[in-house]
C-alpha cells in the first residue's frame, strides 16, 4: 500500500486537540493555568505544568502562533486584569525563553509577533516587563550548547 504509517510514538495534532477538548482543557485555559503557577513577583510556583505546555505546544500549533495566542491575550486584557494577568504573560514568556532559547532564533514569524508583543508591552504595559521578553540578545551558541548537552540534566550521558 502507498500509505506511510505513522509510528505511534507520538500523538498526532488531531488527537491531541482531541484529548484537549471537550473532555480536557481549552488552549485558553491551559495558558490560564499556566500563568497562575507564577507569583506577582514572577516566581515560579509549580514547573511541571508549565515545563510541558512549553515543550509540547509545538505538537498543536506553531510556536509564532503560540505566541500570537499569547499577544493576543496581552492585548486584549480586561482593565480590571491587566495588572495580574499581563506581568504573568511576561514571565511565562520569560520562561519559553529561559527553557527553549532556540526556538526564537531563526524563525521569522516568532520574530515578528515577539517584535510586536515587545512594542505592546513598551507601549501599554511596565517598562521594565520587556526586559522579560526581549529575544534580541539571546546568543546562537548558547541555544545551540543548551539543545546538544541538554542543559539541566548534567550534561551529557554515555550509553552502555
């Protein structure tokens, strides 16, 4: 047969929405989720949560889109919110960032939207909230050195 069969080692977009939604969570949710595991002073509480949303969004959307989702959010923030909600954007970004600095580097569509959230953030949000999401200095040899020793995890690690 001239079908390529998938190997079932990783769920499919599909199905990951699928098992999202109805019986899981919205990606609005998630991110909401996501933004309450950081305090006011942008510590992070619980990890695990947003470790995964992190590494796995990827499987749903592009990471330009993750982010649109996440300027969108920023932007259309309710008054009476945007002094909760819109920090805990900047420090979740801050931790897209800090985990995955590769991923903002070389793709031009999350150039983009990162420009624009930036200027959002200078233009309507606190000042000193940009610097948490400012991909403009993130160095190529220090994304490249995070993705092959696996930072974290001690470096790398010799099969048997």
């Amino acid at each position: 047969e001239g079908r390529l069969r998938r190997r079932m080692t990783c769920p499919s977009p599909q199905e990951i929405r699928h098992a999202l939604s109805p019986h899981g969570v919205s990606l609005d949710e998630l991110i909401e989720r996501c933004l309450n595991c950081f305090d006011g002073e942008g510590r992070l509480r619980s990890s695990q949560l947003v470790s995964m949303t992190l590494m796995m969004h990827c499987w749903v959307m592009p990471s330009h889109n993750f982010a649109q989702h996440l300027l969108t959010l920023y932007r259309d923030c309710p008054v009476d919110k945007r002094n909760y909600i819109r920090p805990r954007i900047c420090y979740f970004i801050r931790q897209w960032i800090r985990q995955y600095p590769a991923v903002f580097n070389g793709d031009a569509h999350l150039e983009e939207v990162m420009e624009e959230l930036g200027e959002l953030v200078k233009r309507e949000g606190d000042k000193g909230h940009y610097s948490l999401i400012d991909t403009t200095n993130i160095e190529p040899q220090s994304c490249c050195r995070r993705l092959t020793l696996g930072e974290g995890s001690g470096g790398l690690k010799k099969r048997k």
